[in-house]
C-alpha cells in the first residue's frame, strides 16, 4: 500500500497558504496525511505531484475475506496492494496462497463503467453466454469488480452461475480496482495489521464522481493503491501486466497443456477501453466486439465491417499462412467524426482515429458478435479464440476439448482439406477420454483415429491412475492391495483382476496383451497394444463410473451381450460397497440401463435367430475365463435376463434332455414307478454317412440339434477302421463337454437310427436326462425319509438295526455327492501354479463359491447333526443324546425337502417369500424382545421384590412376558390363588407358592403391554410380512425362473443313478479325477465351437447389437420428449423473434410519432412563413398603392 508523503496543494489559498480543508493532489485533504515529510506552498504551476516520488510504501492494512452485508454467507478473498508489485508475486497469492486452480481460459470485461445499461436482450444474452462459458471451462473473468456498469452485469452472471451450475467447475470473477476509488474501504481496513476475516462490508448509495462499491458477486479483489483518492485509472496498467503474466503460464503441469489463452470482451466502453483494446491488439490478444451495445463497441464494428479486406500471405515458424487484413482510409471520414466525437470526445480526434483503425486492422484477432443473431457469445468467444490461433491446429483443438465444443470443432476443426497423420491425435483421444469428454472422443474415432495403435498398456494404466483419491475405484482397490499385502499405491492390471473378481466372481482378463508380469507400473518401457481396445476401454468406463464414454466404447466393441452382462454385475456390486446414496443410486441406475441393453440386443437376436441366438448364450469367452453369458447373467445375479424367453427355451430343452417335449407333466410323474422306457417319447436319432475312407457314424437328433437351438450330449458309434483302432460306443467325450452336431451338408447322408441301437439310445436318454434325474432323486430321499423315520421311532436301540446301516450308506453317498459338489465349484485352468499359496487361495475360492448355496449350509449342518449323532451312538452313556440329535437331524433332511419345490412355478417363490420373513421376524425380535424385556422385569419387580436369584427366576420372568403374547396371561398369578402364602420361610424354596404385591399395578401393566405387543407389534409384523409377500408376488415368474436355472444346473452335472445306488459312480469319479490331475470333470453347457463357428455368431451378435442400437437412437429422436423439447426451443427462438420485431414495431412507431412531431412542426413553420409572407405582400401593396394611382392619373390626363 502507498500513502501520500508530501503535501501539494492543488487549491492554495490567494497567499498560499496551507488550510483545513485544502486538497492535495493526491486529492486527500491536509488533516488526513498522517505521514507528511514536505509541504509545498508553492503555487500548482510552479510544483509537480508525482505518486512514485511523493508517496511512501508501506506494509498493507487491509486484506483477508469479505462478508458483504446482505448478501450470503459467502466470505470473498481480497487484498490492498501497491500498484507496482512484482507479478510473479502477484500469481503466487492467486495460485498458491489463495489456492485458485490455475484458469482454462482468461476473459477480460472492459467497456461501460458507470451510467451504463444493457438492453433486456442483450443482458440476457450476455448472462447466459458467460454462464455457458463458466461451465465449459474453468475460466478467470477479469473486470473492474465495481457494482456499476458491465462489471455488474458479469456480477449478476457469476450469481446465476452459482445458482444453476450443475458443474463443480470453479470459476473466478476477479475484481481489478483502484484502492482510492472503493466506496466504504475503510470497512476494509484492519489496524493491527493481522487482517480482517472476514470485513463486514456494507454496500451504500454514493454522489461522489469516482466512488464506487464492490460488486458482491466477484469471488476474489485485487485493490490497487499507487497514494491517490478517487483518482481513477491506477489499475489500468497493473490489470494489463497481471493478464500478460497469467497468459504466459500453462493451464497445467503436464506437457500436453497449452499457456492460458486470453480474450477481452468489449460492451460500449470509452477512452479507457480504446486503450485497453489498443494494448491487447498489439499483445496479439484477440477481443469480441459486442455490436449494438452502444460506444466504442458500435465504432469498432461499424469500421470492421465497412473496411475492405486485403489477404496477405506471408511466412510463420517456416511454413507460409494467410492472414486477412483491414484496408481503412488514412483520412477521417466526416460522417464518422460526429460519431468519434461523441464516444471519445472533441481532442485526439486523429489519434483515436489511428488507434480505432489499428484496432480492426488485424481481422484474425477481430471478432465482431451480433447479439440479434442465433449465435451465443460464448460461441463467439470459442470462434475468436480459434480464429485468433488457426495456424496452431492443436491447439485449435485443445480450445475446443477444454470447452467441450464439438460442434465447433467439426465446423472450424475437422474440415475436409485437414490431413491428420497418423498418431497425430493420439493425446487429443488421451484427454478427451481422461475428461470424460464423450463427443469427442466419437469424432475423434469418426475422424479415423487408429484406437488400437492408440491403446498401449503403459496408456490403459495412465488412464485407471488419474482415479481421484477419494473415489469408490481407488477405496477398492486400496482395500484389495492391504487384503493381499501388495506394495505400492499405482493400480496394476492385477488389482483390476482382484478386483473384478471380488465383485463378480468372474476370472476377468481386462486386457488382451496379457504381460507375463501383468503388473507393469506407469513409466514402463513396455508398450503393448491391446487386442481388445474398445473392450478394455469400457471396462475402465464401467470401474470409473462413466456410463456415457462406456456406452460408447459398448456400441464400438464386440461381444456386446456378455459385456453388459458384465457391466450390470460390476455396477451392483460396486453400489453394494459405498455408503454414499447418490453414488449408489447412480451405480444401480447405470446398472439398469446397462441390463436393459443386454435385454435389448438378446431380443433382436431371438427374433431374428433362435438358433444362433442359444449359441449366443452359451458361447465360451476367452476374456471371461471361458464363462458364457448364462454363467455372467447368474454371478451377475440379473435374474431378468435369466427369465428371457430365450434363455427359458434352452433350460427347458437341457432340462428334458433327449425326451421329446410333447412327453406332458403327469408322464413325467408317473414314469419312475411304471418305468418310463415305455411311456415317454424320446426325440429321433439320425446318423450321418460320409463318403470317407475311414467311414464315421454320427448320432444326431434332427429335432434337438442346431435347427432348435439345442444341445445333446454327445452320442457317438464309431465303426472299427481300416487300422485296426477301437473307438467308444456311446461314451462322454474325454474333456466332459457339450458337442453340437452339424446338420447335414454336402456329401452326407442321413438315415434314421433304427433297431438295437435305438432302443439302447431311449434307454440312455430316459435315464440321463436332467428331468429324469431329479425325479428319481426325489423318490429316493422319500423313500431315504421313511426309513430314516422308521428307524428313528420303531428300530433305534443300542444295537445297530438293518435300517441304521442302510441310513449309514446312504448319508455316506450324500456326503461324497457334497464333495464333488465343493470341488467342481469353480474350473482349474491348466495354466495355473500348484504351489501351495497356489492351493490354498484354490481351496479358499471353492468354499467360497460352495457357501454361497444356502442349500449347502443346510446340507452341511444337517451332516454335521448326524456325525454328532453317530458318535453319540455308539456311547451307551449317550444313547438319549444320540436320540435327539438323530431326531434334529431327521428334521433337517425334512425340511431339505423344500428344496424340491423349485421346480414348480407356485411353490418355488413361496421359499424365496419364507426366507426373507424369517429375516423379518429376526428384526421384528429385537424390537420385540425390548418390549418383552421390560414388562417381565418390571411386573416381576413390583409383585415379588427381593427375590432370590436362580435359574427359575429368569426363567419366570421370560416366561411370563413372551407367553403373554400368545394369549396366556396368567391371571391366577396376578391374583393370587388360596395356596399362596406370604411367609417368605414357606417361598423362598417353593417360589411359585408365594402371594403377589401390588396386584392392581401389575394388571395395569399386563393390560397396556397385552395392547402394544399383541394389537400393535404384532400387526406390525403381519405388515411387514405382507409387504415382503407383496414384493416377491410381483416378481414370482423372474425369481422362479432364476431358481429353475440352478436346480438345473445341479441336477445337470449330478449322476443318473440316484444314492444310494450311485456310490459306485463316485468311486469311478475319483478315479478319473486323480488321473486327470485334479481337471474337472463334471459336464459344461459350453459347446466347443470353431473357430470359423465363433467369428461367424460374434459378427452376427455385432450386427443385430448395431442395428439395435441405431434403432433405440432413433426411437430416442422421435421420443415424445425430444419432439417436446425441439418444439420448445422452436418457441423460444420464436418468441425472441417477436420480441425483435415488437422491439422494431416501438422504434419505428417511436420514428413515426417523432416524424408526425417534425410533421406538425413543418408545418407550422410554413404556416407562420406563409403568414409572415402575406403581411410583407400587403405591406409592399400598400406602399406601392400611390404610385400606381399617380400613374392611372397620368394616363388619364393623356
């Protein structure tokens, strides 16, 4: 801060002398210099006042936050500082000390200062312009950050900024003063020197000249001091060195950033801002000129658009460029000197008219903006911008990134005579992507960006490290990284598998280079394309949370079905790990739309090709750990797909196997007792002949192959060859999977299978079809029931019956059955490591994927029951032990029993509705118990104080609180009977006999309790569990078909002969996995497909997704909303159209009443000259009058 040092009147007294209230030139009077070293008493003429050599600087008094009275709680940062202060210390306080981002773009306002009024349109233009260009970019708005003039107006516009932003890009208003020219600073003013935090500011109506108040709407003020009071124009060439600085530094810190471009916004404006302008043509800075909105802003445009235009070329940076000049006559016209003089005054006539040409002269930096035209300003801004830097192509576009302007940069950008080498846009997509900035990224690929040559993994993991610190992607990983102990705070490819695989339980590879390190830190020299780009793109999309850039990279990539299968399990899984309830209701909401489009595509595809649509489903995805999308749409729980007509189809035909599907339900229940291999209809067999050398046979089924979108379990009769070698008669192939069987073709035959063969194919396909299969296992657990509950009530003793030895068998078989259940729970690939870390994340993988069945907790707990009751059994100490756990155990097998109603479509979603009521009435206990808890305690303690404790006291007191709630009150009690007994001698060994105290307040007690727990809790339940009834009713068809699909899968891989009878199948079993080295062994609905097969359903599934899509677009264009939207904006424009020509219909019925005015004046100045010019006729008449009679006479005389 400066104060003046040397007084200098600048009205002396006649004798020069120095009074009160003489002014100095630093327009301070002389009672207010405190810090005087000279005083001059001099006249003015024969004294000079300079700032620099008569004012003293000092250590600034005011700075801090100011609280505008009035106006929000919203503190704004400001400081006093000298007009000469280093910038660079300047930018440290901006950046550094008060934390301002560093700014994408720099606006500077000038124009009208005070006394200055927009019309209606162009403030609203003016407003919403700013606000767009608020939101596009994280701007500095430079002004004179007074509450007058333009400076209000970009005010006002910060305010609606604030209020409608649903961006949380900062954007600064800076206010750039004169310290001397504040209204009320003295508010500002702290005397201890430790600031002010915040400055109770009170904004005042003023008469002075130059005072003014601050604008409340700037975020941050910069008041300049050079010694002067309401001097104006100090901050002038402070303000013009601050923008030259900030425009000298990167937006960033990175190397793909560009220095902060700077434009200046011109409204009317005057002598100050022709300079202001003036300076920024020669900075190569360029301006917006605001046409119509009066003053210098009107001069500039009318002379740019009325001079000619000169093309020169000349050379830049070793290439040659076009650059537009204005031809202007040297010569002030006359009809612009009016003009000049009244804007800039009668003096410097010819030096504003060279500063007004040398301001338009350079068309590239001249932006003139019509604010009557469709364009808005902040595109105007955007185009000058552009305009100002065409020959910097690339940073043309980063303008444009940062604005998020891509309808400008198709039209001023990507034109047709741009030739783009390749690679040339790589970092453009890099940040495009990173800012989430989705249509750019489309044109960027439209335009023919390469984005597998784009795609290295030393990019892919830029891209997952720029994740915020506190985002869910980060919290997750973080937590993977402490689980397994992993160094370093970098993602790696391998945490986004942990990752993925916790969320989904799905073996994900997330890129297709595959490194054998996979963890390849950020700075690695390694630089791998992705073979799967677009795919490796959408899952970061999906992991960030970035629904729109990933259905982009969803529309442009393969296998669209099983990836947004994948997305909508990630989604949900992700919501289940924040307790944020926007971010979770934003995950499951993109989780939706993501199962809705997985929905969409399958139905395409079932409508165009059942057949081609179940190989869709059940086709192998190598990136999925070879999973299909059956298996992704079951982790990813999304019981909606499961419930498609299509995947419906296909359960239905694995469930009835090789039957034939005319076989109805009561075949089906009868056939296991009557033998099935006379009542059911098995599906016909054909075998294919080909003229070979070495002939092969065939069996297919005509009606259960390709043609119905089936699969069969392979059934294969070689004949003997030529060398001599074996082949198998109806065997499993070797690897446990599913063949398809090809129609017939060119150079086949088929030939109904007939005879023994067929005979023994009914037999096979009776007795190994999964429908079969569960019917026969049903049968045998009743039956394993009876005999069990014969045993348990008629055979148990201490000698071990026939039936105990049969029941030891057959729970022997269901434990075996529970084993192989556990170890074919997830698929060992052949490229893992057995080490014993290896083993144990193996086996801790399986038991997790086997604990996730709640019929395996009950399996589990049930076995458990009954090994327990086994050793108790054969302790004759513990034979009543023995009996009970027996009898617990039979209870359990019973109540396993539920399970078996799965199958039906009424009786299956009543066990979902059991389930969820028990966790009702475990929540409904609590609660309960509460109530429970202190009315048994309370009425015991009234009625029998002093009570002994024991067993049998807490006993008494539990038992009359939770009986009460069934209708038991125990009134004998409360009243007392004629054996009770008041002698404490006689209770205190026999409590039940002794007399109750205060009776009247325990019945008290009993009735209101009776009220709330029986009338209220207990409808409370009855709502609860209708509200869960209600819940699961609405869904009963999708969550019956969800249970179908695994009773299926179960009884799919199980043994055809039920247990006991399938112990010997175990062992054989076993045997094959010990030589098979621990693979798996039990069956896959996977098909394995060529690889002419595979390409041929993945391009028919990106065609039909294609079409799809385009077709949801155009139903979105034709949507009632966008119709209703497009109509609201055609009304809009409209309306402002008519609001042009109202506004036109005024001006020209104020010129014709202005021109009836003139008229009427006109004409009474005719009028009056016509009268006038009469008197005069009359007057010369009558002089002329005598003559004319002497002349008569005269003549008369002759």
């Amino acid at each position: 801060m400066r104060e003046c040092a040397r007084f200098v009147a600048a009205n002396p007294k006649p004798d020069f002398t120095t009074g009160k209230d003489t002014l100095c030139f630093c327009g301070l009077p002389f009672y207010k210099h405190s810090r005087i070293s000279a005083i001059a008493n001099s006249p003015p003429s024969a004294v000079t006042w300079s700032w620099k050599r008569d004012t003293k600087l000092l250590p600034t008094d005011a700075f801090g936050e100011i609280d505008f009275v009035g106006y929000e709680d919203i503190q704004r940062k400001y400081v006093r500082m000298d007009a000469e202060t280093n910038m660079s210390d300047v930018l440290h306080l901006l950046l550094e000390v008060w934390g301002m981002k560093r700014p994408n773009l720099l606006i500077s306002v000038s124009g009208g200062e005070k006394n200055f009024r927009l019309k209606s349109k162009l403030k609203d233009v003016f407003r919403r312009g700013m606000v767009k260009a608020s939101r596009s970019t994280g701007a500095w708005i430079v002004t004179g950050g007074i509450n007058s003039g333009v400076m209000r107006y970009v005010g006002e516009a910060m305010r609606d900024y604030y209020l409608t932003a649903a961006s949380t890009v900062p954007v600064v208003a800076l206010g750039i003063t004169t310290w001397g020219c504040v209204k009320n600073r003295e508010d500002l003013q702290d005397d201890f020197g430790s600031g002010l935090w915040p400055a109770t500011y009170t904004m005042t109506p003023t008469t002075e000249v130059n005072a003014n108040c601050l604008d409340p709407n700037h975020t941050h003020f910069l008041l300049v001091d050079n010694g002067t009071n309401n001097q104006p124009g100090a901050e002038t060439k402070f303000r013009v060195e601050l923008e030259q600085q900030i425009t000298n530094i990167k937006t960033g810190n990175s190397k793909d950033d560009v220095l902060i471009p700077m434009i200046r916004l011109l409204i009317e404006g005057g002598v100050e801002s022709l300079e202001s302008v003036q300076e920024s043509i020669r900075s190569g800075i360029p301006i917006i000129i605001v046409k119509w909105s009066g003053g210098l802003a009107d001069l500039l445009a009318y002379i740019y658009d009325s001079a000619k235009v000169e093309y020169v070329v000349e050379k830049y940076l070793g290439a040659t460029r076009t650059r537009s000049h204005s031809v202007t006559e040297n010569a002030m016209p006359d009809k612009l000197r009016r003009a000049i003089e009244k804007t800039l005054g009668s003096e410097n006539l010819e030096k504003h008219w060279r500063a007004l040409r040398e301001c338009v002269y350079d068309r590239e930096l001249v932006t003139v903006f019509d604010y009557h035209s469709t364009m808005e300003i902040d595109v105007a801004i955007l185009k000058g911008l552009l305009k100002a830097n065409k020959d910097q192509v690339f940073d043309q576009l980063k303008l444009a990134l940062a604005w998020n302007r891509v309808d400008i940069a198709k039209s001023e950008i990507f034109t047709e005579d741009k030739i783009w080498p390749p690679g040339s846009l790589h970092e453009i997509l890099y940040s495009a992507i990173k800012q989430d900035r989705v249509d750019f990224v489309d044109l960027l690929l439209d335009c023919g960006t390469s984005i597998k040559d784009f795609l290295t993994t030393e990019r892919l993991l830029m891209l997952y490290n720029t994740v915020s610190d506190h985002s869910l992607l980060k919290d997750l990983i973080c937590r993977l990284k402490r689980k397994h102990h992993s160094a370093g705070r970098d993602i790696t490819h391998k945490d986004i598998k942990r990752l993925i695989k916790m969320l989904i339980d799905i073996n994900v590879e997330p890129y297709a280079t595959r490194p054998a390190n996979r963890s390849i830190q950020v700075g690695s020299n390694r630089k791998k394309e992705s073979k799967l780009p677009f795919e490796d793109l959408f899952l970061w999309s999906v992991l960030m949370n970035r629904q729109d850039m990933a259905k982009l990279f969803w529309k442009q990539g393969k296998d669209a079905t099983a990836y947004a299968l994948l997305a909508f399990g990630i989604l949900n899984a992700m919501a289940t790990k924040t307790e944020d309830t926007e971010l979770r209701n934003s995950l499951i909401r993109n989780a939706e739309e993501f199962g809705d489009l997985a929905m969409g595509v399958l139905n395409e595809c079932f409508e165009a090709d059942e057949k081609k649509t179940n190989l869709l489903l059940i086709r192998r995805h190598e990136q999925f750990g070879d999973a299909n999308c059956l298996k992704l749409a079951i982790k990813s729980d999304n019981k909606q797909f499961i419930s498609h007509p299509a995947c419906q189809d296909f359960f239905r035909n694995v469930w009835m196997g090789n039957l034939a599907l005319e076989n109805g339900t009561f075949r089906l229940l009868i056939s296991p007792i009557f033998l099935g291999i006379f009542l059911l209809k098995v599906k016909e067999v054909y075998y294919n002949i080909k003229e070979t050398p070495h002939s092969q046979i065939s069996l297919t089924s005509d009606k259960y192959n390709l043609k119905h979108g089936t699969l069969e379990r392979q059934i294969n009769l070689k004949r003997s060859t030529s060398d001599g070698k074996e082949n198998t008669l109806y065997g499993c192939p070797k690897d446990g999977t599913l063949k398809h069987t090809s129609e017939s073709m060119d150079g086949i035959k088929k030939k109904k299978l007939q005879g023994l063969l067929w005979q023994l194919h009914r037999i096979r396909s009776i007795y190994t079809a999964p429908v079969m299969i569960f019917a026969h296992s049903v049968i045998a657990y009743f039956i394993f029931l009876a005999i069990f509950s014969y045993m348990l009530l008629v055979e148990f003793s201490e000698e071990m019956g026939s039936c105990e030895i049969i029941i030891f068998i057959w729970i022997l078989t269901l434990m075996i059955e529970e084993m192989r259940q556990f170890c074919s729970t997830s698929q060992v690939r052949k490229d893992e490591e057995f080490t014993r870390v290896a083993l144990w994340q193996k086996f801790l993988k399986k038991k997790k994927e086997y604990w996730s069945d709640s019929w395996n907790k009950v399996d589990v707990l049930t076995i458990s029951l009954f090994i327990l009751a086994a050793i108790l059994r054969f302790c004759p100490s513990t034979i009543t032990a023995a009996r009970i756990a027996y009898s617990f155990c039979l209870m359990s097998f019973f109540f396993r029993i539920l399970h078996v109603f799965t199958v039906h479509k009424e009786l299956g979603p009543k066990i979902i509705m059991i389930r969820r009521m028990m966790i009702d009435l475990v929540f409904f206990l609590i609660i309960l118990m509460v109530f429970v808890l202190s009315y048994s305690i309370a009425t015991y303690a009234i009625m029998f104080p002093n009570s002994v404790f024991s067993y049998s006291l807490v006993r008494q007191i539990l038992r009359k609180g939770y009986w009460t709630l069934y209708g038991e009150l125990f009134l004998e009690e409360y009243e007392g009977g004629e054996e009770c007994t008041e002698n404490a001698t006689i209770y205190i060994n026999r409590p039940e006999r002794r007399c109750p105290e205060e009776r009247n307040v325990g019945t008290l007690l009993m009735a209101f309790y009776v009220l709330f727990a029986n009338v209220l809790l207990l409808n409370i339940l009855i709502a609860m569990f209708s509200n869960t009834f209600q819940k699961v009713q609405e869904n009963t068809d999708r969550l019956w078909h969800y249970m179908r699909c695994s009773l299926i899968y179960e009884f799919y891989n199980k043994p055809f002969l039920p247990a006991p009878l399938s112990l010997p199948i175990y062992v054989f079993l076993m045997i094959k996995w010990v030589l098979n080295r621990g693979c798996r062994v039990c069956l896959d609905l996977s098909p394995d497909l060529s690889e002419a097969q595979d390409r041929e359903i993945m391009q028919w599934e990106n065609v039909i997704a294609d079409a799809y899509t385009q077709r949801m677009k155009r139903d979105r264009e034709n949507s009632m909303e966008t119709k209703v939207f497009e109509i609201s904006e055609r009304l809009e424009n409209i309306t402002g159209r008519m609001r042009e020509i109202q506004s036109s219909k005024d001006i020209i019925q104020h010129l014709n009443r202005w021109l009836d005015s003139l008229d009427d004046k006109i004409s009474r100045i005719l009028k009056d000259a016509r009268k006038e010019n009469n008197s005069k006729a009359l007057v010369d008449i009558k002089r002329k009058k005598p003559i004319l009679s002497t002349v008569a006479l005269r003549r008369s005389s002759y």
